[in-house]
C-alpha cells in the first residue's frame, strides 16, 4: 500500500505540483528503511524465534 501512495505522490508532484519535495521525498527514504529492516525484524520477531527463545527460557 505505500508503494501505491508514493506512486500517486510523485505523480501529483511532477504533474499537478503543490506537494513538497520534502515530504515525498522522505516517504520514499521511509519505505526504503522499511524495505531494508523488513526481513531481519521478522526474523527476531517472528514465531520461530520466540519459540527458540521460549526454549532457551525453559532451559535457564
């Protein structure tokens, strides 16, 4: 879903204007740490590893 509305952000900058370079802009770096970050925080977060630390807990 926010790979649609930077789509339509940059669109209506380049054609219509009235949006501020800063503000599509930093919604564009923003998906880009979300896409980055995305896949080692559901590997932390996700079920596996709370089972293996579910484990580890039990263990201790």
């Amino acid at each position: 879903m926010i790979v649609a509305d930077i789509a339509v952000n940059w669109t209506v900058f380049f054609v219509v204007g009235g949006l501020s370079l800063f503000g599509v802009s930093s919604q564009s770096l923003f998906a880009v740490l979300i896409l980055v970050t995305a896949r080692p925080l559901w590997r932390w977060f996700g079920p596996s590893s709370l089972g293996e630390r579910a484990d580890l807990n039990r263990d201790a």
